[in-house]
C-alpha cells in the first residue's frame, strides 16, 4: 500500500459502523487510555508489517470484534494456527475460518476492497477481557516475528541450498542463484576453493564469461585440482574472451598466435577432453593442441572426428590446416616401453592418451598410482569404473602398498564416490536408474548418489531400453525421510537432462509428469520451482498431449495450476500465473478443459491486490480473458483509471518507426509481448527470434535494430552471446529480470520512460 491508501483504509476502517473514529484518534492525546491501546495497531499498520490487527467497536451493542487481516495466504495460513493457540475459542468466537465478509457492512467492505477473503474476524464473547485480548494479541505478533527470525535461518539444509541453486539456473534465475550461493556462503560448510567453484558455475551458467576471468583467485583455481565441469567453464571463458573474435573473422592463423603469445599460462588448462560439453571448450581444445609445441595434430583431428560439431567444423578445419602438412608425425621409437611412452604423453598433458596407455601396462605399483591420478584428473564415471577395476587386477602386495598411500587412499575415494560404492565395496558401478533408485531406497552411500545421478543422468534418460513408466514409478514411489529428501534434491539433474541436455521427447512425458509431483507436493516451493513446473508443461502440452477422459494432460495441467496458485498465491507470483495461463490457451487447453476457473482464480486474487497490480499485468490478463472469450469476468476488477499524465501521448509515439527484436525460444512468449508492445505503442516494428544457434538472420537483424530484447531467462547458450556481438552501435539491448511476457514488456516499457525523461 502506498500512503495515500493507508490513510484512506484507516478513515474508512475507523468510520461508520465503527465507534471507534479516526479523528477521534487523531485529536486524542497520547496518554488517552483509547489511544495507548490503539496507537500500537496502528503504528503496525502504517509501517506495513502484517498481519495487520485492528478492533472494531459496534456502536450499538458495545461489543469489540478484531479483524486480522493479510496480505498472502501464506501469511493467513502461518497465523491462522497461531490465532488458534492465542486466541481460539477461548475467549472469541473463532474457529479457525476465514470470515465471511459481508460487502453491505461499511466496514468489512472495506477490508474485502483491500485484503479479499484473507481476513479473519474475531468477536470478543466477554467484554471484561477486552484487555487481555490486546495483550495476547501483541504477545502473539512478538512471538511470531521472534519465530519468523529464528525459523528464517534454518529453513533449508545444504542439500536443499544446492539443489535450489541449480533449480535457480536451469529457470535462469540469476539474481536468485547468486542470493542462494550467498546463504551457503554465509553457513560456512563450504572451503574457499569450493566457493570458487560454485561461483564460477554460477557465472558460467548465465554466459558472464568476462566476470570469471576478472575473479581475484582466477590464478588459484588454475593451480588446484579442478572439477571437470570447472575447467570446462574456464576454458570457455577464455575462449570467448581472447578467440571468439578471431573465429568471427574467420583468422586462424592470428587465433593461433595469440594463444601462442597470450595464452600460455592456459595452455595445461584442458588435460583430458572427454566428454566435453561445451562448444567453446571443444575448440579452445583444438586451438590448444594446434598451437602447442610441438602440436597434437593426432588430438586435434581426433576431436574433429569425435566432439566437433557440424557448425564449428569449418573453423575447426581452419585451424588445423594452419598446421605444416610436411612437418613429419611424431612417433615414439619402436624400443620404448609402454608406460615409458605413457609417460611422456602424460608429460605432454594429453591424459586420455597417457590414461589408456597405463591401462595396457602391468598393474605395478608405479602404474596404478599414475592410473588413479589421471583417472580422477579425466573425471568421467567411465575412467573411474576402469581406474578401480585395474586396481583390483594388482596383486594383493600393490594394492597394500596403494592403501597405505595417504594420496592413492584419497584418489580411490573421489573415484568410488563417482561411480556410487564406498571404497570398501565391491568394485560394481550404478550402471542404470533403477539400479540409482535401488541404492537410494536402502539408503546406500547415500552421500554420493546426487553426484553419481550428476555423472550419469543424461547417459541413462538416452538409453533406448529406458522405460518412462518404471522411472515414473519409481520418482513418485513414498520413502523414508533420508531417500526422499535425495529424490527431492535430484530434480533439477532431472530436468536439466530432459529438457537442457535433450530435446522434449513424448517418450519421456510420464518422467515429466512425475517431476511435476515432485514438486508441487514440496513443503519447500520456491519462486524458481513455480517456473520449473511451467517447463515441464510446456514439454507435456506441446508434444502430443493426451485429452483421454480421465487421462488429460490438460486437466492435470489446469489442476495443478490451480493448486499452486491457490497455495502460494501472491502479487510477486502474479507473472507465472499468467504464463501459465497463456501455455494453456496456446495450447488450445480451453477446447478440452474448461479454463474459466483457473481465470477467476487469478481474477479474485487480482481484486484483494487491486493497487499492486501493474497495468501491464492488467492487459495481460485483459488480452488472456478476450482469447477465452471470458472478457465479462474481468468487468468491474480493474480499478478506474487516474488522471492520464500529459506526456502519455508522447510516450505511444516513442517508438514511432523504431524496430524491437525480442529474442526468447518459447515463441508463445515472444508473441505475446508482442501484442502487450503493440497495443501500448504505436508505429512499432517487431521482429521475433527463435533460432537455437545464431544464424545470418539473427546477425542481420541484431545489426539493423533500433532496440533488441534477449530473454536470457529462457535462452543459456551462444546464441544470445552472438547476438550481443553483432549489435550495432546505436543498438540499444535490453534484458529482462524475467521470464514471462510481461516482464519482457516491463523492461521495454522503463526503457522508454528513462528515455522520455531524460530527453523531454
């Protein structure tokens, strides 16, 4: 509320139907007995801290009914059992029920103007306690905000932080993974080093390849033992710092002598290119092997055969041909030994050549402490089942000696921990999903299974003898609290393997309903969780859905939206409940399910919050109304408007000719910003951009854009960073702090109005 609406609430509150009246209050003095036990409501009330406690006195029969009034259901449901415990039957007549607010009576009219059915109403049964009221009243408000504290700080364990973290990425949440990386920060569980590595996740997952190079201990975490996943980011990084510019010329022969001249100091960065992820890595990792001396034509052209895409292999060939085609291959001599010559390839810092070649020597002492090291180095499940089983082929006297080794007993740990078995265990790794849910159901090494399901997750959701059902089966299966709590933090692996790392497949639709299960049913529900369930709809409603009586993705769809919004229903949530109800008119969810209430739903939460809803939000869900043919529903919610400000019509007209492109892979959105941009400006150009990777179109209109908008909550890849790098000049670029359509407007929308400002 702002305070002109305080103060008008307070009037009308303290008015007829009331004896209490406010300008009593005001012209009271403050030792007044009314205004000692008032003033403290008030003060509550004007400083917005709910909920809000005010006393009604009957101007006929005397008799003094609190109303408690919030401004959330989840406010209303945290007080409501504390208003049982205080206050309860005891000493009013309250049940626990919202009251039933009658729009006929001044006063409750009021509070349904402002606060809905979110309101509860106490009537005192003894007027002799009238003042023992007020002082459980202010005991309770003192007690719930001492609770709020100490509850705030131990909400969440480690796992869970984690877990929210790559929830907040994978929904492309920024602002909300940096707060949690800040939490886990602050608890102290972590070491320097592996804050660093969680951040330069973080930073890497949101393309702020500048930012990682610019960290103040970029220089240690070149030094220690890296994580795969880690090196692979700082690869990328440098990548797009240094060379990208060069592969944009199509200059191979001046990337390469940069990285000889520059880029040295990374040049051991990459020892082991199995199963690289990213495209930047691939080809910082031919660049590596091209530039070095002597190079690793062999590496090159084996990354080119093996994890070089289609659309980096032109400029991948460009840097191996600057190679001299007469320069003689180097061969080791016929006489070295094996692991003389595994040696050297180790050496060299080509570990997965130096990895298989300690593999085929004799499991000596000397060979298993070098295979353990790369193993844990190269960091894939497959190097560390191979690592362990070569162990277990030494001799009884090898693998004591190995034991006794404080640094092998290390190695063999972190190698045990990917593959799922503790060190003590047979040497037999998790090898499918069911095996995964069978270890977490004993709770077996339960530490490690969120790191095995990391490992694998995407190898086994792509194996052709999964089966969806059984796996669906098994995430909604009822367990201890231990394995629950496992399932519960693996979701976001899940999702990121089905929707990031894979196309949506309709095989894996029975996988992503249970996803949805998983999460709606969470005491925990986030703000990232509401749009994880938007992906995973959007995967279900878009790929063949099913509208089978008793079997409809649509009514699932409609079901679950509902519920959430009827849980965690607040202005700050607003934005996904209009998405979501834009996914289903998208889909055509309105010609097999009834759609309307799920739109009063959000309707009648719209009017409790009539003044913290933005006109954007108004149009949206004016536009959503017309397309259901359920506009009469919104008649009368939208409150009346104010006076228009004179420079309105100068800020229709200021994009007069000017051309936006909005840049989102869910084109519904883009659309949709499109008609909320269209109505509120006149002689505006869109242009919308879709593509997976940059293509000359994307290139030729980030040039020739007056303004364009990069939704970088719903696009993580290259594609939006080459976007970036062909704007022109007098390109203005703009990004969203959100996902939906309307964020998207909003960001347009405070552009031009900064601009109207700043040039009147």
């Amino acid at each position: 509320m702002t305070p002109s609406n305080l103060q008008e609430f307070l009037e009308q509150f303290f008015g007829e139907g009331n004896a209490i009246r406010w300008n009593q209050y005001l012209s009271s003095r403050s030792t007044d007995p009314m205004r000692v036990q008032l003033e403290p409501w008030i003060t509550l009330f004007q400083k917005q801290h709910g909920p809000y406690c005010l006393p009604r006195v009957d101007t006929v029969t005397q008799q003094t009914t609190w109303y408690v009034l919030c401004t959330d259901p989840r406010e209303a449901r945290a007080i409501r059992e504390t208003l049982q415990a205080f206050i309860g039957p005891t000493y009013a007549d309250f049940n626990g029920e919202f009251a039933t607010l009658s729009t006929s009576d001044p006063i409750e009219k009021v509070c349904y103007q402002y606060f809905g059915q979110l309101a509860f109403r106490l009537k005192i049964l003894n007027p002799k306690v009238r003042a023992r009221i007020n002082a459980l009243l202010s005991r309770m408000i003192e007690f719930r905000d001492r609770d709020s504290v100490r509850s705030a700080s131990t909400v969440r364990p480690i796992g869970r932080l984690f877990r929210d973290v790559e929830m907040a990425i994978i929904t492309g949440n920024e602002e909300s993974a940096n707060r949690i990386c800040a939490e886990i920060r602050s608890r102290g569980r972590l070491s320097a080093t592996n804050l660093a590595f969680l951040q330069v996740h973080i930073l890497a997952a949101f393309n702020r390849w500048t930012d990682i190079l610019c960290l103040p201990n970029l220089s240690d975490l070149l030094q220690v033992r890296r994580p795969k996943r880690v090196s692979e980011h700082l690869s990328t990084a440098i990548y797009q710092q240094f060379f990208y510019q060069y592969e944009e010329m199509n200059d191979a022969r001046a990337a390469i002598a940069v990285f000889k001249s520059a880029a040295q100091r990374y040049q051991g960065l990459l020892r082991s290119t199995e199963s690289l992820l990213s495209a930047g890595a691939i080809k910082f990792a031919v660049l590596a092997a091209t530039a070095t001396s002597p190079p690793n034509r062999h590496l090159a052209e084996q990354l080119m055969k093996s994890q070089v895409s289609d659309a980096d292999r032109p400029w991948c060939e460009a840097i191996i041909s600057q190679l001299d085609p007469t320069a003689p291959t180097e061969s080791p001599a016929d006489n070295i030994a094996l692991f003389d010559l595994a040696e050297m390839r180790y050496s060299e810092g080509n570990l997965d050549e130096a990895f298989a070649l300690y593999l085929e020597a004799q499991p000596n002492y000397r060979s298993v402490c070098r295979v353990l090291e790369t193993a844990v180095e190269i960091d894939t499940n497959t190097a560390a089942t191979r690592a362990l089983r070569f162990l277990q082929s030494a001799s009884d006297d090898v693998r004591g000696k190995i034991n006794l080794r404080r640094v092998c007993s290390h190695q063999i740990e972190i190698l045990t921990s990917i593959i799922g078995q503790p060190a003590t265990a047979e040497n037999k790794p998790i090898e499918s999903l069911t095996e995964w849910f069978q270890c977490v159901d004993r709770c077996n090494y339960s530490a490690n299974m969120i790191r095995v399901l990391e490992y694998n997750c995407t190898a086994w959701l792509s194996d052709s003898k999964l089966n969806a059902a059984t796996v669906s089966d098994l995430l909604r299966k009822s367990r201890t609290s231990a394995a629950a709590e496992t399932v519960r933090n693996a979701v976001p692996i899940f999702i990121r393997a089905l929707l990031v790392d894979n196309p949506v497949s309709r095989e894996h639709k029975p996988i992503y309903s249970a996803l949805i299960d998983l999460i709606v049913y969470d005491e925990m529900v986030g703000f990232d969780d509401l749009y994880a369930v938007e992906q995973l709809f959007e995967g279900i409603l878009t790929f063949a859905p099913s509208h089978d009586l008793g079997n409809s993705d649509f009514s699932l769809a409609v079901e679950v939206t509902k519920y959430l919004w009827e849980t965690l229903a607040a202005p700050r949530h607003l934005d996904w409940a209009l998405s979501m109800l834009d996914l289903l008119v998208d889909t055509g969810a309105h010609q097999h399910v009834d759609l309307c209430p799920v739109l009063t739903a959000i309707a009648n939460s719209c009017r409790a919050w009539i003044r913290r809803v933005s006109d954007n939000q108004w149009s949206m869900l004016a536009l959503l109304g017309a397309d259901l043919g359920l506009g009469a529903l919104l008649d009368g919610i939208r409150p009346s408007a104010t006076a228009i400000p004179a420079e309105s019509d100068s800020i229709r007209c200021a994009l007069q000719g000017k051309t936006v492109a909005v840049y989102s892979l869910t084109e519904r959105i883009a659309r949709r910003f499109g008609q909320l941009a269209e109505q509120a400006f006149d002689g505006i150009r869109i242009h919308y951009l879709h593509d997976k990777v940059l293509t000359d179109r994307m290139k030729r209109v980030a040039n020739s854009s007056d303004i364009i908008i990069v939704n970088t909550w719903d696009a993580k890849h290259a594609a939006t960073a080459g976007i970036k790098r062909h704007c022109s000049e007098r390109t203005i670029l703009l990004e969203p702090n959100g996902k939906t359509a309307t964020s998207l407007f909003n960001t347009l929308e405070s552009f031009v109005c900064a601009m109207g400002q700043h040039h009147p």
